[in-house]
C-alpha cells in the first residue's frame, strides 16, 4: 500500500467557503502531497493558491483526516492522510488552474456547500471549520 501525507485548506471569505469541483465531478475542497520536506502548513497555502489562485492566511489548524482508493495507474491501494487548515481569503478572487481539470468552483453558503460537498468527511470539515472560523471572528 502506498502512503500519502498531504495538506488542505478549509477557505473562507466572508460567510462562504470555497469548493471546487474536480475532473470525476466531485466538490472537494482544495488539497494535495507534500513534498521536498516542506511543513504540512506551507503545503497547505501552496495548493490552496496553485488550484485555486486564492491569497489567504491560515487561521487554526483544523485537524487531519484519511481515506483510503484503489490507484488504477498506480494498481495497488493508497492512503492518503490529511492535514487540515482552517484559512481566511484576502478577498473574493478566484482562477480555478485549468491544467488542473477543475471545471467549476466558488464561495457558496455553508448551507449551500455543505449539500454541495460530495464526501461526508468534507461535509463535516467544512461544518466544524464554520464554527471556529466564526467564533475566531
């Protein structure tokens, strides 16, 4: 089995949270490996800004989660464990990375992003996430 540590961001701006949909159709939240010995938090900005070309700062650290999928290319079972990062935007600005095959994206409501979502685990990030990026404010 392969071995994933990767890092994500849970973005918000205002009162919505940034969501993206990828090239299999799913709203996810904007994550990747970390690599060439870098902190799970300077990952986390990295590909926040590299997928999504948003300026933001990291609030709290949220926590980690991990999932496990079955690599076609790879043929052999993945883990990938995440580290989260709760994250305020500068402003508004986007640019999805169409290199990237993201087709779709935005802030939405957190009622909104929440139906959105297509992982439970996401769903429940983005909910706790919420509520200590609110209670921060």
């Amino acid at each position: 089995m392969l071995f994933r540590e990767c890092a994500g961001g849970v973005v918000f701006y205002e009162d919505r949270v940034f969501l993206m949909k990828n090239e299999k159709g799913e709203w996810v939240l904007p994550k990747g490996k970390i690599r060439n010995g870098k902190l799970s938090s300077e990952t986390a900005l990295e590909r926040v800004k590299i997928e999504t070309d948003i300026d933001a700062q990291i609030v709290s650290s949220l926590g980690e989660t991990s999932y496990e999928f079955f690599s076609l290319t790879r043929k052999s079972p993945v883990t990938n464990k995440i580290d989260w990062y709760i994250m305020q935007a500068q402003d508004g600005h986007f640019a999805l990375n169409q290199t990237l095959q993201y087709s779709d994206g935005g802030y939405y409501p957190i009622d909104e992003a929440l139906e959105k979502a297509t992982y439970s685990q996401d769903k429940g990030l983005i909910s706790i996430a919420y509520r200590r990026y609110k209670s921060n404010q």
